[in-house]
C-alpha cells in the first residue's frame, strides 16, 4: 500500500510519483489494478463529471461523496481529496474542519491551490496529523483572475514568486506539490530546489511525478484538451462506435440473437 511518507521517499530513491484522477468506484479499481500510486478525487469532476465551464461550483458535499465512492474501492492506492473553491479560502478554522471531513471520508491527504495566501491552513493541517498537498502554477480555482486557462510563471518576477511560494509550502509541512502549467525550465528549478516532490501538470518532464486527468489521459473528454494532454486510447471513439452498432442491431431486430436469449 502507498502511504504518504512513500511520496518523499520515492523522491530521495529517485521514482517518479504516478497520479491520476479517478471519481468513482469503477475507475478507481481500474486505475489501482494498473498499479498506479496515488489517485486524486480532483475538483475537476466539475467539468469532466458534471459538464460545467470550470471547478468553481464544486461543493464540498459532491467532492466527499466521489471521495467515499474512491476510497471504498481501492485498498493499495494513496487517495487525495481535492479541497473545493471556498472550503478552505475563508478561515483556518474552516479549512481545518473541511480537511478532516476529507479524512473522515476516507482520503489519506488533502490537496489545496495557492501559495503565501494558504499558509497558515497548511501550518493548522499538518500540526493536526492532515498530509496536505500544495499545488502552485496555474490554479483552476483562479480561472477568473486570470481571465481564462493560462499558463504561469513566464515572467522573471512571477518565476521567483511561484519558487517562493513552493518553499513557503514545503516549510508549513507540505508532503508534495502539483506544479500546473509552468515553463519546463521553472518546473526544473523548483524540482532541484524542493526536498518534497513536485508532480506535474503541463509543467514537462524534470518533475519527480505526473499527474494526469483520466478521461483525458483514455481519451474520453474532448471538449477542450490542453497542449499538455497526451491520450493514451481513444475511449470516445469506441464508445461511439459501440453505441452505433448497438443501435444498428436493435433496429434491425439482430440483437438479441438466441445467444443472449433465455431460451
Ligand atoms: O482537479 C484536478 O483534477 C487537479 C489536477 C488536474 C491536478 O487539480
């Protein structure tokens, strides 16, 4: 079983993190039986489950529910709660309280977005025995400051921000971080600078592990797929093509065929 110290011990042995995001029970088994590591119940349900433009409606009771159907699924797994737009922004006291109910579910850790701003919730979280995971670059969560999906930290003046914040994050106890959408050569600095491992996002290959959108990864989503996106099957197009024929047949009365009759 992955545990959390196992993220930073993979780290000093050199293995790279393998994460993915799962939302239900039946990818959640699929993804363990493949041997990935860690799977992330990522907000991101909020647009490749649910249908909407971006993360920021996703509620804290949606993000336990899909925690719950993940964690009941998989035993060797390490499974991260993805803390929902406003869970955690507010009060420490309400992050604080919002991170366990993340645990009590049945994740081990507890991913949040943002840097200097969040601090104090990581301090609070990791004082209290809650892994918390950091995730710095372009955060979802802030589609509306940046006025869409953009990458960050090309700029001299933000790259040395967004190095400070994942040292400040490191500092406050932080087991890992997901770099999004950042130069390679950023990704690399901040890699060689971290003792905790970074997981990538659209932030190249220097990253100690990769992390990856399951519908995106089988090629399942196609609404909007980033230049960081590799599909590793085409899921759509299979469906699809099932979906034809089963169509076809039922109109032309071949299924069900005596095989799939009680006869
Ligand atoms: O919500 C999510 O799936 C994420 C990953 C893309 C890192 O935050």
């Amino acid at each position: 079983m992955m545990t959390v110290p196992d993220l930073q011990r993979y780290k000093r042995e050199g293995r790279k993190v393998v994460m993915v995001t799962a939302y239900d029970a039946l990818f959640a088994r699929i993804v363990e039986q493949a041997g990935i590591d860690t799977i992330l119940v990522g907000d991101s349900l909020g647009v490749v489950v649910q249908g909407k433009l971006n993360t920021l409606s996703v509620t804290m009771g949606q993000m336990l529910y899909h925690t719950r159907l993940v964690a009941g699924a998989t035993q060797k797994s390490l499974v991260i709660g993805d803390m929902p737009f406003m869970s955690y922004q507010a009060g420490k006291e309400e992050a604080l309280r919002n991170a366990g109910r993340f645990l009590k579910a049945g994740a081990h850790a507890v991913k949040l977005e943002g840097g200097s701003a969040i601090i104090d919730c990581v301090e609070a979280m990791t004082q209290v025995g809650i892994p918390v995971i950091g995730h710095v670059g372009m955060t979802p969560q802030s589609v509306s400051q940046y006025g869409g999906y953009r990458v960050q930290g090309k700029e001299q003046q933000h790259a040395t921000q967004l190095v400070a914040d994942a040292k400040a994050l490191e500092q406050a106890g932080a087991q890992a971080i997901v770099l999004e959408a950042i130069p390679a050569s950023l990704a690399k600095v901040m890699t060689e600078q971290l003792t905790i491992p970074t997981i990538g996002i659209g932030a190249g290959p220097h990253c100690d592990g990769q992390v990856l959108v399951l519908y995106d990864l089988l090629g399942l989503f196609d609404d909007f797929v980033p230049k960081f996106v590799k599909p590793y099957a085409h899921l759509k197009v299979d469906a699809l093509q099932a979906l034809h024929r089963y169509k076809e047949e039922v109109e032309q009365g071949t299924f069900p065929s005596d095989s799939e009759s009680y006869l």
